[in-house]
C-alpha cells in the first residue's frame, strides 16, 4: 500500500479539515507522502502502522489531548513531533517541547513556511552514516563522556536520558567546550538553518539539559549562562584558553 515516498512521509494530526486538508495538498506538491488523521486513536495507529518520518500534532483534538499523544509516541518512538498550537498561547508551546516534542507552529501557519521546517527537521534527523557524528571520536571531559557516533552521553558512567534536541546541544556546546557558543549558532546548528522565532526554545531544551545534568543554572558546573551572547561548556578541570 506504501507509495514511494522520494522526500518522507508525513503524518498530519489536525481534526480542522480547514488547516488539514489544503496542507496535506501542499506537502504533496511539495513531494511528500501526506497522512492525515483528525484524532487522537488515529495518530497512535497510524504512527504505529505506517511509520511516518514527521508527525505535525495538534494539540486539541476531538478525542484527546495531543500531549497525551505526544507522550505515548515518544514512548516508543524519536520521530521528529511538531506541535501544532494556536496563536499565543505560550504555554502550549513550552508544555509541547517539554513531552518531547521537537519543534512547534503556531496557526494559522505558511504551508510554504512550514514545510522548509520540515525539511530542516529530517534533513537532521535522516544525516546517513556519513555525517559528521559518526565520523566523530568519543570526547570526554569531566566526568561526562560523549559518543557522538552511538548517540550516547554518560556521566559517572551512567547512561543519561537525553532527547536528541539535548543531545545535539550536549554534542554543540562540547565541541566547543572553554568557548561562548552564540544562541543563534546554536538554534542553527540544533534546530533549524533558517530559524526566524524567538530562541525561548533554546532556554527550555537548555534548563532541561542542566537538569539531567544534574547541573545548578545560579552556579552550573558545566553549562555557562554568557548573558546575551549564548552559553558555555566549561567543565572542571577544563582551562579556559
Ligand atoms: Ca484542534
């Protein structure tokens, strides 16, 4: 039943048809294979049965809550999640990131806009075996350790429990551990090359990568608040140039 699907397979869970189906038309001009579902049970099923490469999720559907959806995908699955929200409403954006989401769009949205964040969103997360992380040797500094190839980072020796956003932040900052890494650079490196919002985003993936580090914002050991500029990895032990 599966068509070739030359730039990904994409599963939109909007129950407004308004917004669903003239941006599931465009994602198909576009060259994508456009799924779409108006609930909660259909996102689940299909995403399961069809193994979608993007899930652009509402947040309010008729027979659920799509954080619920969103924290039932992330259970068994790292498909990139965008969630859809409508205008202003900030928390929705921030609670959205928290279950794991990777990105979100407010409505009414650019179907133009929005499917060249799509783009952005697989071309990181479909990098083959000759990106840059797999050619990458294992850093370690401090008692973090990080395998950019394997995807791993552990502390002490134990495995942390890292979403890929944080990851990527992780793998960013450490890279240039003793150096500032600008917040646009770091929006562009982690998220998107063309990134037009406002890097709250950043903030919110930053706090929770302190926090699995077990790391203090008022006096962090590893990740460096440079107010205004960005942040830095300065870990103990490591000298800054
Ligand atoms: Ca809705």
């Amino acid at each position: 039943m599966a068509t070739q699907a030359p730039s990904g397979r994409i599963l939109v869970v909007e129950d407004e048809e308004s917004i669903s189906q003239p941006f599931a038309e465009a994602l198909r001009r576009a060259g994508f294979e456009a799924l779409v579902t108006a609930t909660a049970a259909g996102a689940l099923e299909l995403a399961a049965s069809e193994e979608p490469d993007l899930v652009m999720l509402d947040l309010a559907l008729p027979d659920g809550d799509g954080r619920d959806v969103c924290r039932e995908l992330r259970r068994h699955s790292d498909v990139p999640i965008m969630m859809l929200t409508a205008r202003g409403t900030e928390m929705d954006k921030i609670v959205g990131l928290e279950l794991g989401a990777d990105d979100y769009v407010v409505k009414p949205f650019s179907a133009a806009e929005v499917i060249s964040r799509i783009r952005a969103v697989l071309r990181r997360s479909n990098r083959g075996d000759d990106s840059r992380e797999s050619r990458e040797k294992p850093v370690q500094i401090g008692e973090l350790e990080l395998d950019p190839g394997a995807r791993i980072a552990r502390i002490d020796g134990s495995e942390l429990d890292l979403s890929r956003k944080e990851f990527d932040l992780l793998a960013e900052l450490m890279r240039h551990a003793g150096q500032v890494v600008r917040r646009e650079d770091l929006m562009s490196e982690v998220w998107d090359t063309n990134w037009f919002g406002s890097t709250k985003t950043l903030d919110v993936h930053i706090g929770w990568l302190r926090r699995k580090l077990g790391d203090d914002p008022a006096d962090p050991t590893y990740i460096e608040t440079v107010r205004g500029v960005g942040f830095r990895f300065a870990a103990p032990g490591v000298e800054e140039p």
